[in-house]
C-alpha cells in the first residue's frame, strides 16, 4: 500500500459519527490538495469493515458513489441516516450542516507538518 493511500485511510478513519467531509478536504488533509479523485479510487478499494468510507461525499454535498460490489449510494444513505445526518431522496445532504473541521490539535494526529497544518487552518472555512 502506498504511503498516499496510507494517508487516506488514516484520515478517514478520524472523520467523527455524524459527520462528513468532501473528497477534497481529505485530499487537503493528506498533502495532496488536487487529488480528490485518487482519494475516491482508493477508497472505491478499500475492504476494510471499520473504515467510515460513508461519511465521504462530493463537495456539492451529494452522495456520488457509483456503487461496485462492496457499497452503492443507497448503502452509503442508509449509513449516513444511521447517524442522523439527513440525506435526501436525490442522495444530497447539506454538507456545510455536517461538515467537519478538525481543530489544529486534531490535524496534528495525522502527522502532517506544522507550516502545512496552518495552510489547512486557513482553508477548512472556505470549504464550500
């Protein structure tokens, strides 16, 4: 496994009941602030049980999983609304309501550099 995807899962694992975050912030959250598609790639692999994958969503604040054999947008439904995030028929959420901004002391947890932490700090309110 690739230090990258590494990364990726150390991040989501962090995301919080209830809460969401974009494709996006967890490319942010990993160095790598371009790379929201490769984040949906890995997580697309992942079989593994514990992995919040549900609580990753696009930034429009839609649920845009195409489905493969594992998970399907109805699933990820089904798994938001177990956490009293509220989801739409047309699988939307207002993300900003859900959203989630780890603090400086969260961030630092996943063992990102401290001039880059200050970067994320200044980004995570113009997430929308």
């Amino acid at each position: 496994m690739s230090k990258f995807s590494e990364k990726v899962l150390r991040v989501v694992s962090n995301i919080p009941y209830g809460q969401v975050v974009s494709y996006g912030q967890v490319a942010l959250y990993v160095g790598m602030p371009r790379a929201a598609r490769q984040v949906g790639w890995i997580l697309r692999q992942q079989e593994i049980p514990d992995l919040p994958w549900w609580r990753v969503i696009n930034n429009a604040g839609r649920i845009s999983i195409k489905g493969h054999r594992f998970n399907d947008a109805e699933l990820q439904r089904k798994l938001l609304t177990s956490e009293k995030v509220e989801v739409d028929e047309d699988f939307n959420l207002d993300i900003e309501k859900y959203r989630y901004r780890p603090d400086k002391k969260q961030l630092r947890k996943l063992k990102l550099d401290e001039d880059y932490i200050e970067i994320c700090l200044r980004k995570i309110p113009y997430l929308s």
